[in-house]
C-alpha cells in the first residue's frame, strides 16, 4: 500500500524542515570548508592522473570526493588516501586504467592544516625527490610516501612532524637515501617505522638516534646496509616489538652488541637473508638471536 497524500506532504515538509537547518548550519554534513576544497583541487591540477582515480574530485562537497575524509564535527579534511596499487596482472598487462598518479605534489596541500592522514604510497613521482613541504603539513599522525618512485634524500624537513606515529619511506631500489639521522629523534610519538630499502651509508648514526624515540613499537630496516653499535648507552628502545634487518648487510665492530638482548619487548627480530659484513664469529651470535 502507498502513502497517502497527506503523509508524503507531511514527510516532505518534515525533508524540507531537515534540509533548511542544515543549510543554516555550516556543520560537516553539507560539504567541506572552500579553502580546503581549493587546496585539494590545485594539489590535484599538479598530478597526472590518465586512470582516472580522482574523476570523482569535482562539485561542491569534496566531503564525499572518493580517497577524501572529513572530520564529521569540524567538516576539516583530514584525510586522503591516494595509494594506488596494481596488482602484478595489471602491471604485466599495463591496464591504462589502473595507471598510478604521476606529476608534481604541490605546496598547495599545505592548505589541508588538519590533515592526519596522508598515503601516496605506490604511485609513480618518477624519481623525484620528497618535497619538503611536507614537514609543514603539522597535524599529521599518518605518512606513507612508501614505493612511491621518490629518489634522492630524504629531507630532515620532516623532522617537524612531532605528531607523526606511522612513518613508511620504503622503495623498492635504494634511490632514496638518508642524508642525516639527526632529525629522526623529533618524532618523538613515532610508533611504525619503516625505512625498507632506503640507502643508509650516509647515517651510520642511525641507531643511536631511533634510540631517543622510545615510543617506537615497529622498527623494518628490511634491504638496508645497517651499522649495529657495540653500545647505546642507556637502551631506550624497550617497547620495541619488533626488528626487521633482513636482507641487508649487517655491520658491528669488534665487540658483540650486547644491547640487543636488553630490547625487552622485542617479539620479533628477522635476519633472514642478511649478509654479514664484519667478522664471521659473529655470525653465530645472529643466528641464535633469529627468532621469526
Ligand atoms: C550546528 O552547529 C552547531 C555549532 O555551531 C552544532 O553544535 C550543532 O550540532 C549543529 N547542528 C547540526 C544539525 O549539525
Ligand atoms: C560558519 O561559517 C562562519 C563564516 O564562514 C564561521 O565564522 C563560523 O565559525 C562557522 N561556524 C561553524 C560552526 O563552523
Ligand atoms: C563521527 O565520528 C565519530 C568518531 O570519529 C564516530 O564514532 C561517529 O560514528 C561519527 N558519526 C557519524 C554520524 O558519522
Ligand atoms: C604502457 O603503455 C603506455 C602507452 O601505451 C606506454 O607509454 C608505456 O611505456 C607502457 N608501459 C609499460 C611498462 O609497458
Ligand atoms: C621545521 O622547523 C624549523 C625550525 O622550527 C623551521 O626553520 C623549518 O622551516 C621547518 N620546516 C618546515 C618544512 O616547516
Ligand atoms: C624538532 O621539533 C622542534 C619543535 O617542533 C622544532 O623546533 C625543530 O626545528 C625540530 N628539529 C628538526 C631537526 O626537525
Ligand atoms: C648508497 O649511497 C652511497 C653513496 O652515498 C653509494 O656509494 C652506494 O652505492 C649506495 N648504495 C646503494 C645500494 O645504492
Ligand atoms: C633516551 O630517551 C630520552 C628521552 O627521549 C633521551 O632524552 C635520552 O637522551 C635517550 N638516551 C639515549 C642514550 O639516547
């Protein structure tokens, strides 16, 4: 049976009573901020999108753009999840449709200042290096810019991320490299750390300075050239949980770093396939230590 006509009257007065007050009210629920709606339509005049994954980027409320969230109290953009990943079929076949972003990530994402959440991992930035504006994008808690084809250093610029607790650089072919370490010990809420394939014989400090971030709980240093100190002094890193050095090289000096059984928390330490650079007694050492 259908509605009578007083009813659909009465629910559209009741539809229309909604609609004004939310109109009156400037709240999340009816569109983004226009600022913000301007930043993320430079940012994204500056890419180069053939497959079309932000076609959806148009219209007045970028609250509902696909890969965008808003903060459903404030209605500030505070997240955007570009992470465009093709499966290896789609690789193999180059589908023009499952394309990645390429282009220019412009400063004109700095206007997101309440921004959280940033992943443009496995896009393809062709060989450029990360901008540093991205150190200026303060509210972030999340940043994966990992397999994203970013090449040369990586810059201390990000050091100003204090609230930064995921962080992924990883690449897939150790163009990306760490110019100094120094920078690292400012994240100080910093949790998951992945450095994967990021050259690292320019930071052989690098340790000591993770050491003054205790918070971290994820440490993956998997393909990297990494230099073990025989001591930290007081070892910070006891909520680490867990320590990936696989595939790397591994070097220590002459004495066994004895710091390592004092990771308290440590639930998983990965060697596999590491090459051991130094002195072969060591090597026993290590494999005793591999326990995942
Ligand atoms: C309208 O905005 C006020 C804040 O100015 C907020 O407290 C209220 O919940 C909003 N109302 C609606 C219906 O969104
Ligand atoms: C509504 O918009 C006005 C002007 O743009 C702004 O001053 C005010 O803070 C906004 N109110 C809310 C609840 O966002
Ligand atoms: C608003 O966000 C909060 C937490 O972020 C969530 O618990 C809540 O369900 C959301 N409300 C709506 C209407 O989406
Ligand atoms: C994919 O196809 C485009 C255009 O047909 C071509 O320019 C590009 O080089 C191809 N990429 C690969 C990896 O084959
Ligand atoms: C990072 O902080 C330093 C000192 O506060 C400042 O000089 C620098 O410009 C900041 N960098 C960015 C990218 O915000
Ligand atoms: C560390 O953080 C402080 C405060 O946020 C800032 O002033 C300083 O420039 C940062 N240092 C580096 C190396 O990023
Ligand atoms: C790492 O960088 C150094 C120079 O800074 C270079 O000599 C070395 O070949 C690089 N390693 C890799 C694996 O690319
Ligand atoms: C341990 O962490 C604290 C606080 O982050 C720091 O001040 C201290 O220098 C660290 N110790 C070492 C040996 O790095």
């Amino acid at each position: 049976m259908g509605l009578k006509h007083t009813q659909l009257l009465l629910l559209l007065i009741t539809l229309q009573y909604h609609l004004r007050l939310c109109l009156c009210n400037n709240s999340s629920s009816f569109g983004c901020r226009e600022d913000e709606r301007k930043a993320l339509l430079e940012f994204k005049e500056g890419l180069k999108d053939p497959a079309g994954h932000l076609s959806s980027w148009v219209g007045q409320d970028c609250c509902i753009w696909r890969r965008v969230k808003c903060d459903n109290q404030t209605g500030h953009l505070i997240s955007l999840d570009l992470r465009i990943k093709q499966t290896d079929y789609e690789k193999f076949f180059n589908r023009s449709n499952t394309w990645p972003l390429q282009g220019e990530i412009r400063p004109s994402l700095l206007g997101l200042k309440h921004l959280r959440y940033l992943d443009l991992s496995y896009n393809d930035f062709e060989g450029t290096p990360i901008p540093t504006h991205l150190g200026s994008l303060k509210s972030l808690a999340y940043l994966d810019l990992s397999y994203a084809g970013f090449s040369g250093p990586v810059p201390h610029q990000l050091g100003n991320l204090s609230n930064l607790l995921y962080l992924d650089l990883s690449s897939s072919d150790s163009s990306s490299y760490l110019a100094e370490g120094y920078w690292l010990a400012n994240l100080s809420s910093l949790r998951y750390l992945y450095l994967n394939n990021v050259n690292l014989s320019k930071t052989p400090d690098l340790l000591e300075s993770l050491n003054k971030v205790p918070s971290i709980l994820v440490l993956s240093l998997s393909g990297c050239s990494v230099h073990v100190p025989p001591s930290l002094g007081y070892v910070n890193l006891t909520n680490l949980l867990v320590l990936d050095l696989s595939y790397g090289t591994v070097t220590v000096g002459s004495t066994i770093p004895l710091w390592l059984f004092q990771l308290s928390s440590l639930k998983s330490f990965s060697l596999r396939g590491y090459h051991f650079q130094e002195s072969r007694p060591y090597s026993w050492f290590f494999r005793k230590s591999y326990f995942s």
